[in-house]
C-alpha cells in the first residue's frame, strides 16, 4: 500500500492589468460574452471565450431552461460550437467569466466538473493544452496552463 500525491500549480493573477494583452482581449470578449447569458433562474451569468489556432474566437453563455438539467453551461456551449464549426482547428485558449445579478462576484469561478470533462474530450482530441484562465466579475484571474491539471485522474478515450 502506498499513498499518491496528485498535485497541481495554477498560476494567479492579482488584478486583470497583470495580464498579457492578449488574454485581457480574450478575457474582454467572454465579459462582452457573458452579458447575452440566458439566465433568468439562476441569475448566474457565465461567458467564455475560445482561441483557436486559426485565430478565430468562438464566444458562449449559459443558456438556462424551466427544465433546468436541459440548460447548458456557457463553457460547453463556446466549445461544441468550436468542434461544430471548425473540427480542425486546435483550441489554444480559452477565458471564463462569470458573475450573479445579486451580487458582486469576485472570486475566480472556475469551470464545473462536466464542462471540465467535456473540454477534456478536445484536449485529449488534438494531443496539446489548452490554456484555462478564470475569473469572477472583477478581480483575480487564475490561469491553468492545461485542462489536464483542473481534472486529475480523468476518464478518457484510453479506457474504451
Ligand atoms: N454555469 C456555467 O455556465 N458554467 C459553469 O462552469 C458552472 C455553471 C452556469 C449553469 C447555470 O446556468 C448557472 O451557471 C448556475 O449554475
């Protein structure tokens, strides 16, 4: 018997001016994305925003539904839309935000377990990281350098 450590470095950022131009550009666009969010249940606004490596950006917000579980997170809705509309291309990047309309959200909010699964499926998919960077409304950023370090001993297509 022995005991596994399983560790993770995650990188952060003490305000947004910290960051790369780049990523506030990418961060700005999952803001901007954020405020079409269709939340009207949970009053929880998330937005996201994809880099790929044909430059473009894909953008998503959750998108809630009176039959709750039939919503969608903002996270899986940019990604699905990037394998939909351009199965090609790698994903470099990607910048979640999220804030609720009933009170100022600072801390960083990272991506649920099952939108960390499905972001898994295209990691895994094109054989190189994506970057994760998060945050709340304002405030600081967390970066992850892959998705594989958010979602230790994940299941994936080696198993089948
Ligand atoms: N939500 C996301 O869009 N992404 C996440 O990673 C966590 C949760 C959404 C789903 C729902 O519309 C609202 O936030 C509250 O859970």
């Amino acid at each position: 018997m022995k005991d596994v450590k399983i560790e993770s470095t995650l990188t952060v950022f003490e305000d947004f001016n910290e960051l790369p131009e780049a990523i506030k550009d990418l961060l700005q666009k999952a803001i901007d994305a954020r405020k079409n969010a269709y939340a009207p249940y949970s009053k929880f606004s998330v937005g996201a925003a994809i880099l790929l490596d044909n430059q473009q950006v894909v953008t998503g917000n959750n998108q809630e539904n009176a039959s709750y579980p039939s919503g969608l997170c903002a996270e899986r809705t940019a990604i699905y839309y990037a394998g939909s509309q351009f199965p090609e291309a790698k994903i470099l990047k990607m910048a979640l935000t999220a804030g609720s309309r009933e009170h100022q959200t600072i801390t960083p909010i990272p991506p649920c377990g099952a939108c960390r699964q499905a972001i898994a499926e295209y990691e895994v998919k094109q054989d190189t990281p994506i970057e994760i960077y998060f945050m709340g409304e304002t405030g600081k950023v967390v970066k992850s350098a892959s998705l594989a370090n958010l979602l230790p001993l994940g299941f994936d297509r080696s198993f089948l």
